[in-house]
C-alpha cells in the first residue's frame, strides 16, 4: 500500500497530496491512531516522530439503502457504501534501534580494562 510501513508523519504527508477521496478519511485515522497510542502509553515514553504505520485494513461496512424516484411510478435503489478502518501504529523500529544503540554504547564502555600498572587500558 503507499502509506504501509512508513512514519507517521511522512503518511499523513504524502495523504495530503494524494488525489483521492478516501486519503483525507485515512489521513485522519493514522492522525488518531497515532494519538490514541501516545496517550496511552504517555508522551514520556513514546514520542511522535519515532511512530510508524505497521497495517491498514479497510474492509466493507453497511450499506445505507436510499430510494430515487424515476418516471412511470417507478424507483431505483441508491446505495452509500461505507467502510471500516483499522490502522495499527507501533514504534517498534525506533525503539529496537534505540536499545542497540544503547547496548554498543554500554559495551565499549564496559572493554575498557586495568593493565597490571594501575592505569586504564583501552
């Protein structure tokens, strides 16, 4: 999909230009999604930018049956189709990187070694 897999920020930018109808619907769901998660979690712990966009399923809602008069008595059925949305966001990849980054930086500190004279070696 074009928003599947990438950030937030970048979906709902790239929604923004997009010539369709169903981007402005779909910009807003990743823009709650990503609230819904932040206030859960806490803004302390996750931060907007590191948000990224892991699914989206669209699947059919009900259909709203309305009538249309025609001539000779007659009418024809009009069907609104709607839908439903489901948008899963994590910081997931963020956050693994984040924790790698933290794991090098803490064994280079912990290589550093005494050599027999009382000084540090590195």
């Amino acid at each position: 999909m074009l928003v599947n897999g990438r950030m937030v920020t970048e979906a709902v930018d790239l929604l923004r230009y997009v010539p369709k109808r169903a981007a402005e619907p779909l910009s807003k769901t990743i823009k709650s999604a990503a609230a819904n998660l932040i206030a859960q979690e806490g803004s302390t712990k996750i931060k907007a930018e590191d948000l990224r966009v892991i699914s989206i399923i669209i699947d059919g809602g009900p259909i709203l049956r309305r009538f249309r008069a025609v001539g000779m008595g007659r009418a024809y059925r009009i069907r609104k189709r709607t839908c439903h949305m489901a948008v899963r966001v994590s910081d997931e990849g963020r956050s693994e990187k984040r924790l790698d980054k933290e794991k090098e930086g803490r064994t280079r500190k912990s290589k550093s070694t005494k050599s027999p004279a009382g000084g540090e070696k590195e």
